[in-house]
C-alpha cells in the first residue's frame, strides 16, 4: 500500500530493486562521481598582465568587426577562424561556441573559451612577476588619471 504523500502515485519505498539493478545503479553513481572529481582536477590556465590585456583587445576587436553582423553560419565559422587566427599570436587556445538563432527564442551571443596554450607557449611564473611588478597595466591607469584629473578621482575597473 503506498504512502500518503499527498501525491497520488507509487512511493519510492514500495519500489522494489533487485540486486543486480542496485549493482547498475552503484556503479552509475560510482562512474558520475568520477567524472565529476576528474573534472574538478582539471588544471586552470594562469595568464600573465600582457596576455589578458592582449585577450581584452582582441575580444574589442571582435566585438566591433561581428557585433552587427547577423548570425549566418558564414559570419559565425569567419567568426571562429578570426578567433583562432588572432588568440594564436598570443598564444592561447579557444574554442567558439554559438547556439544558432532558430533554437532559442531570444538570440544568444557566441561565446569565446580559453581551453589551453598552444605549443611552445608556456606560463613563464618569473615573467609574471615581472609583469605584475612593472606595472605593464600602468598605460591603462595613467589614462584613466589623465581622464579623471579635473575630478581628482582615480576609478579603478571593478569599483
């Protein structure tokens, strides 16, 4: 006799499962949560001052170039080629991906990945420093300077 849950129907508790079932589903379960640990596990790409400065230009780039272009398959895949082309000078390997207009209701942008570097590009640490401790974003700070100088107020990205 089921439940009063109030939902008619079956309770879980009147399922019956036989021992080879619960063997699938341990073993499904099993292989779910190993997927998800070795998703966890996967290494995080570090980008140093000039690359995400570099990334930030050619995403304004792009954003200029394929803003008003409407989503035809060609503009989508020149798209992803410029993409590929111009994250490669940098270095850096992305993946473009678009939900075309006809599957949603509301048309959604492509989205640009970084999935990796390219060969014999590698996160150099002691570059790193150098960069952050130079100041390589410093341009960008003194022009905001410049523009904020009747102010006297410097805005920082982010506040």
């Amino acid at each position: 006799m089921a439940k009063d849950v109030g939902i008619p129907g079956i309770a879980p508790e009147d399922v019956k499962v036989t021992p080879a079932q619960q063997a699938q589903i341990d073993a499904y379960l099993a292989a779910q949560k190993a997927e998800e640990e070795a998703l966890g596990k996967e290494e995080q790409i570090e980008l140093m001052e000039s690359e995400i400065m570099a990334c930030a230009k050619i995403l304004e780039i792009l954003q200029t170039k394929y803003s008003q272009r409407p989503a035809y398959h060609h503009n989508l895949i020149s798209l992803k080629e410029e993409a590929d082309e111009l994250f490669g000078v940098v270095g850096l390997q992305v993946v473009v991906d678009w939900v075309l207009p006809g599957l949603h209701v509301n048309q959604q942008p492509p989205t640009i990945t970084i999935v990796g570097r390219l060969e014999g590009f590698s996160f150099n640490p002691e570059q790193a420093r150098y960069e952050t401790g130079k100041g390589v974003a410093d341009a960008y700070y003194d022009m905001k300077r410049k523009q904020q100088k009747s102010k006297g107020k410097l805005i920082l990205p982010g506040q």
